[in-house]
C-alpha cells in the first residue's frame, strides 16, 4: 500500500501564478455553445505535418464538433531543423509539437504503433514494415473509442499520395470504416469497447493529384475554412497558422491568412453528403436517450450569459451538470461530462495548482508539494478530500474557498517502491523499424503518458460534489522568461551516462570511455560501476567504486577499453550496483526546446561499439553545420581534430590550416549566407582542397554551390540494403585509404540516401549506382569532380544517419572522401596574382 507523509502549513496569503490558464468571457461563451453540438470528426494522415490545421480549426471552432488527428506515426524518421535529435528523440519532439498545435487549433490527439521509418516508396512496403494488421488493429481501436462520425483522410489510398505511409495511412483508414463495425474484428477490444461504424469518409482533395476539383465537381463538399469569429478574435485560418507553425522542428512556420479559403472534401465511403458534411447526422442532444431536456437548458445558459459575471452561469451549468449525469452511459454522456465540470471551474475562476519542490524523484523518496486553491468568485466552494493516486491525503479537509481569498497548503509525499519511471511509454521498450512494444494495450492510441502524479480534489459547489484532477509539476521563474514549468517525474535513484551513444576503435588500441554517474537520491548511495562488454573485449579497472552524497552529486568515471583483435560490432553496457538497492542500467536524456515542455527519456546506458582497422589520410577537417547531425562527433572518433566554422570563420587564411572541409546537411537550405562563402570554398578547392557537400533538398534560388553544373532531384533509395554496385572501382575514393567493397553497404539504416542529383556536368565522376527494387539505378549518390587542383565532393549518401549508428562500412567510406588528397596549389608572386584577378572566372 503506498503511505504519504503529510505536513501541512494552511497560509491565507497573497499568491500568484501563471501555471494555469484562464480562458476568458469570449472562450467560455465558446464552450457553452460547444456543449450543445454532439458530433466528431477525426482527421487521419500518416505523420506530424500532415495534418490540415485548416480544417482541424475551422471544424472544432465554427461547427463546434469534437474534433481529432489521427497521426499513424510520431515522425521519427524525418530530418530536425532545430537540433541534433533524430529518430526517437525527433520522435518525441514531434509528439509534443502536435499536441502544442492542438492545444491551439482544439482538436484532440492520437497515434498508432507505427514506427516512422523513413521515406517509403509503395504502400506495400510500408505495410510489410509496420506489420500492417498490428497497425490495422490501433485503428480500428481508436476509432472505436473516439466514435467518430466522419472521417476524413489527408492523402487518397494510391500512388498519387507520393509517400507510402501516406498511401498507407487512406487504405488503413478504408479498411476500419468497415471492421471497426463487425464484432468478429479483434474481438478482445470490445472486452471494453462497443463496435462502431462511422457514417461517412472523405477525401480532402484538391492538391497535387486532383488540382481540378472544385465546388461543382461531383461528389465533393466544400468548407469555407477562412471564416471569421467574432468571439476569438481571428479567422480560422490566422488560427490554423499559429497551430501548424508548432512544427518547428520541420521549418514549418506558416503566416495566417484572412478572407474567404475553400477546402475540399471527395466522397469515398459511407452516406453521400450533398453540401455539409453533417447532413443526416443528428447533431443535438436528442440523439441521446433522455438527452432532449438538455438542449433547451444549454440554450438558456447560452442566451443568459453574462461576460462580465462568468459565475452567473454556475446555477444553470450543475442543473445541466445534473441532467447529463442522469443518462446511460455512452461516449457522450462522458465528453459531455467533462466539458461541463470544466465550464464550471472556468466561470467560477477556480485556480487550483499543484507543484513539486523538484522535477524528478527516486522511489523511496520524498517529494514537497506546494497546492494554491482560488476562488475568484462570490460562489462558495469547499474543498472536501484530496487524494493523490486513490490515497487520501487528508480526508477531513473541510477547506472554504470565496472571495478571492488564496489557501496554500503543504505536504510531503513518499514516492513507492514500484512505481513505474516516467519515460514515454512507447520507448519503454526495444522496438522493431515498423513497430514500437507497447505491452499495456490500454495506453495504444494515447499521445503521451499520463502524469507521474495527480491529485484529485473533491469539490462541493451549491451541494453538489465533482472532481478536479491536476497533475504534480515543478515551477519556477526565469529571469528572462518569466513563469515555466516543466513535468514531474519519476527516475532512477542513480543515472548511468555514457559519453557517446558509438565508440570506433579504428585500430586494437585502447580508448578511453567515460562515464557520468548522477544521484537522483536525497540520500547517500554507494556502490560499484561497472561496463558490460562482448567476448574477448575488457575494461581497466574492471570495476570503479561509487560513492554520491547528496542529491545531483555527479561523477565522472573513466575505464581503459580494448577492443577485440578482429573487426566486430557489440553492444557495451553501463551498469551501477548500488549496495542493497540493486543494479541500474539507465541514463537520462533531456530535450528542453520553448515551444514544448520539457522532456526527459531514460533509455538503457548502452553504446554501440564498432572495432575497424580504419586508415586515414590528414589530420584536421573544417566543418560547417547544417541542420542538426553528430558528424563532427564521427570524425573525431576517426582520430580527426575537427574544427567547426562559423561563416565569419571561412577565409583563405583558416582554410589553409585544414586538409578537408566538409559541409552538413541541409546547409545551403538552412544557412541564409552560405552563398555568399561558396565563392571562398571553391577557391579552397581550385588550390588543392577537398571539400564534401552533403545533401541538399532543392529549393528555389538554390545555385553556385558547385563548380560544374549539377541538378538537384527528388530521387532516393529508401531500402537500406537495396544492392549498391561500384561503377569506378579504380577511383581513389573507393581504394584510398581504404578498399570499399560490397560489404561495406551491409548494416545500413532507413536508407541509402535521398535527394540525389539526377544531372550533372562531365566533369562529376559517379562513383556508386542503386536503386529501390523494379526501379531504374540512381547513379548520383555520390559525385565526385576534380576542380583545379582539389577535390569537390558532393553525396546524398545519408551519412548523416549511418556514422551517428555506427555503420562500420559508412565510416570507411567517409574517411576515404575527406581523404581524398588534391595538389595545392604555391602562393603566386604578387603581380601574378593581380593578373589572376584579372582573368578571374566565375
């Protein structure tokens, strides 16, 4: 049984805090209209982005229905224009980049298992790698609990849907507007659910496959998204900016637009509509048993209103309250429970806020909490019990809330032994590339996991009971930010970092590893570190004692590996035994980023290690970064020093102390100046340097970053092990100083590359051919033309995954192309050099 130790301190004092948020008259009034329409729409696409705010806004703002996005991923497979996250990380970020666009936009939202694996050319690929009848079954799930009423897909169920989760993402949305409706179809799902059949599904139709479409073709509906509401103070689609904006990790900053905007909804399955996607679906309370009282009772408390005196509502919302309580259970009766209790602590003010006096804590510790209760109302509101996880705080609280009068209170809560750590859920477990382990089937469709801890106050308002739940979460102020927070969670009593998540060998000698240890504990914990190794590795010394004193005591430890004597990959564990507390083998990550709240994973302390007999040529790379990679890590474990160049930094005198340069992905979208340095690196290379261009995406005004005409394209290989066949096998790129065979390509992750150039001067060498299976070969992964006396290296190889996993086969690869060695070129006397400028060619 879980016990909490309580001390409580009741201060009727003046408090303040911008933790929660008050809606004010207009949105209130918003909600009331709200309560009184009773259908939902889910949106249904395949990744964060995909999704049209448009239609999300307009839909749960002006027709007031329930509305939700249904995203089969969480985008782990994407590029992060923000930061070095990629995969889960970009995952998570993602996650909360759609919950931050909801909160806006007011919609709900929901995810399958699906894994993001990156770009999928058909969707029979993509059902092959997902396990599509796993993913099929969290559809049909989540459309079973949300009971929509419409249903409406991004993407149409073919090839014109250019990506095949997209493809993926109609034909699964087909296929449950069926099965969700027969009980033979997962019939362990209705243990707790009802069968459900939607009543129909759109298309929203209208772009690259259909640009024809419009408000007269046949079968089509059209929303006039671009309306304009009063109470918000917007249009829908100044709103829908604002949401789709959140995706910042993908660039996706959107301005608001004005005016009337149509969007356009094709006619696939179910009842046809004519001109409203809600005809012949009753949207009033009469649609539930007992429910036509309700309606006029809402109307009235529309009607009688009184912006300036929210509280005056409160009377008529618990006799509604009352009337919704009353009926059969059903998904309405729930919603429409929630939406009115809510309305209630809306109009009376109730702020109710609970705060920890740190953001993680250890089973078996304590956490301070801090509970600000105001009523900032004339109505009387009394405090009866709180619980916090179905133990009682203090059940004889009688607590009197009016006047705006503030009551603090204080208390101390141990966390149990037991209690689950608060990671997400979906990366609680190793998963496959299609699929992620989720083992409580309950959380499958949920975006996130609930709070570490919550507690629940009940509540009497005019001698009626109800239940507020607010979660436990640190607070503090920032000097330049003012108010945040960020959630509480539940760790490890000791943290187990490891400095890198790949450490290369390139030879048998030893490296060192480093190892972060960092107590989570109030107490003092001793014990022993140690580092799990494959067979025929070890570690000095074997093992290293611990010893942290305090809570946020770290240390760093440091081991001696050596590797094995052959060329092998393995796995290398960290693990700390705590004397009579048991072995832990977890580290922390954060990911703290404005526009979402902070975030905190604690995957196993395990890195990848990777012994190669690598040879290398040079010393020190420059390298100019793009949009977020961890080369630079990679070629330091190639034994480089590497020194990263700022745009200032790129002159002929710093380039002349390097013997490659390499530029990162996505630079010359990212980097607004990089055009203006381009000139400096060309020359670089005319000299005798070697400069490596990594991929680019091919955007406008894109030009002059390479010395021959070369054409950017949208060809790729997204099969990791699609066969890569060796055009120029003499080239000193695949000889020098590293043979390159086939062997090489095996291992790869997601894809090959992507974005290859598709043509390209004589003068560009290529190198390596692909292709995806019954596709044509992709020769342009990587190019390689001499320009004076150096090297200009352009590749779409997607290094920028390969070396961060430690593909061994990538990293010979890639020393080879920085060590590629041009001729440089003497300092001309000077008055050569006046005459140079002079027939200089651009």
């Amino acid at each position: 049984m879980r016990r909490l130790v309580l001390c409580f301190l009741i201060l009727p004092s003046i408090a303040f805090s911008q933790g929660n948020t008050q809606p004010d008259a207009a949105r209130i009034k918003l909600k009331l209209k709200k309560l009184n329409v009773l259908t939902s729409v889910l949106y249904m696409a395949a990744h964060p982005d995909d999704e049209n705010t448009r239609i999300i806004t307009y839909l749960s703002n002006d027709y007031l229905a329930t509305t939700g996005y249904l995203s089969l991923t969480r985008g782990d497979g994407g590029q992060n224009l923000i930061g070095p996250e990629i995969r889960d990380q970009l995952g998570l970020i993602r996650t909360q980049e759609l919950l931050a666009a909801r909160r806006i936009d007011g919609g709900q939202q929901f995810f399958t298992r699906a894994n993001d694996f990156g770009f999928s050319k058909s969707a029979d690929e993509t059902f092959h790698i997902w396990n599509k009848d796993e993913v099929l079954s969290d559809v049909v799930k989540i459309f079973r609990q949300y009971q929509p009423d419409v249903i409406i897909t991004r993407f149409p169920p073919d090839e014109r849907a250019g990506h095949g989760h997209h493809t993926a993402s109609a034909i699964l949305a087909q296929e449950a507007f069926d099965l969700a409706a027969s009980k033979d179809i997962y019939p362990e799902q209705l243990k707790d659910l009802a069968v459900w059949q939607p009543r129909r599904l759109y298309t929203n139709t209208g772009r690259w496959w259909n640009t024809s479409i419009n408000e007269s073709t046949p079968g089509v509906v059209t929303l006039h998204v671009g309306g304009y509401s009063p109470l918000l103070g917007q249009s829908y689609t100044e709103i829908a900016g604002l949401s789709r904006s959140q995706h910042k990790s993908q660039g996706f900053g959107t301005a608001g637009t004005r005016g009337d905007q149509p969007e356009f909804l094709e006619y696939v399955k179910g009842a046809k509509a004519e001109k409203n996607i809600f005809e012949g679906i009753n949207t009033t309370w009469s649609r539930v048993k007992g429910g036509e009282k309700i309606q006029p009772l809402i109307t009235r408390a529309i009607q009688d209103f009184n912006e300036e005196n929210p509280a005056a509502s409160v009377t008529i919302l618990l006799q509604i309250r009352k009337a919704i309580a009353a009926l059969e259970p059903g998904i309405w009766r729930t919603r429409k429970l929630q939406e009115v209790e809510q309305l209630l602590i809306d109009c009376l003010g109730l702020y109710i806020d609970v705060t920890a006096d740190k953001y993680y804590v250890a089973p078996g510790q304590q956490v301070v909490a801090s509970i600000e209760l105001v009523n900032r109302s004339g109505i009387p509101v009394t405090v009866n019990r709180m619980e916090a996880k179905d133990i009682a705080v203090d059940s004889a609280t009688s607590i009197v809330l009016t006047d705006n009068i503030p009551v603090q209170l204080r208390y101390k809560r141990l966390v149990q032994q037991g209690e689950p750590y608060s990671s997400p859920y979906w990366l609680n477990e190793k998963h496959s590339v299609g699929l992620f382990t989720v083992t409580d089937k309950n959380l499958i469709g949920k975006p996130e996991n609930d709070p570490a801890v919550s507690m629940i106050f009940a509540i009497t308002i005019a001698g009626e009971q109800l239940h507020v739940t607010r979660p436990l979460r640190y607070k503090w102020t920032d000097p330049a930010k003012g108010e945040l927070t960020r959630p509480f969670e539940i760790v490890p009593p000791v943290f187990v970092n490891l400095s890198s998540s790949v450490v290369i060998f390139h030879d048998a000698s030893p490296q060192e590893v480093t190892v972060t240890v960092k107590s989570a504990s109030d107490a003092r914990v001793t014990g022993t570190l140690q580092l799990e190794l494959p067979v025929g590795w070890r570690t000095e010394p074997a093992s290293i004692a611990v010893e942290l004193r305090e809570r946020g005591e770290e240390q760093v430890k440091t081991f001696q590996v050596y590797p094995s004597s052959h060329e092998e990959t393995g796995v290398l564990k960290a693990v700390v035994s705590l004397d009579g507390a048991g072995s832990f083998d977890r580290s922390i990550q954060t990911i703290s980023y404005d526009h979402i709240p902070t975030q905190t994973l604690l995957p196993k302390a395990e890195a990848k290690v990777v012994r190669l007999n690598l040879k290398k040529e040079g010393s020190v790379i420059g390298y100019i970064r793009g949009a977020g990679d961890e080369i630079p890590s990679a070629l330091r474990y190639m034994g480089y020093t590497v020194v990263e160049m700022k745009n200032e930094d790129v002159n002929a005198v710093n380039l002349k102390r390097v013997d490659a340069v390499v530029v990162g992905v996505r630079a010359l979208n990212t980097n607004a100046r990089i055009g203006f340095i381009m000139p400096v690196l060309l020359e670089y290379v005319k000299n005798g340097g070697t400069l490596v261009m990594q991929y680019n995406t091919n955007e406008p005004g894109l030009k002059n970053f390479a010395p021959y005409n070369l054409e950017l394209s949208r060809d790729r290989v997204t099969e990791e092990d699609a066969a890569v066949r060796i055009l120029k096998p003499d080239h000193p790129v695949v000889n020098i100083p590293n043979k390159i065979t086939d062997q090489d390509f095996a291992g790869w992750v997601q894809e090959r590359g992507l974005y290859f150039p598709n043509k390209w001067d004589a003068a560009f060498e290529a190198i390596l051919s692909m292709n995806d299976k019954n596709e044509s070969p992709k020769d342009g992964s990587l190019l390689v033309a001499k320009y004076g006396n150096g090297y200009y290296v352009y590749t779409s190889l997607s290094f920028f995954r390969e070396l961060p996993e430690g593909v061994a086969g990538a990293y010979k690869l890639f020393v080879n192309l920085v060590s590629l060695r041009g001729q440089r070129a003497a300092e001309p006397a000077p008055e050569q050099a006046n005459k140079k400028r002079k027939n200089k060619h651009t």
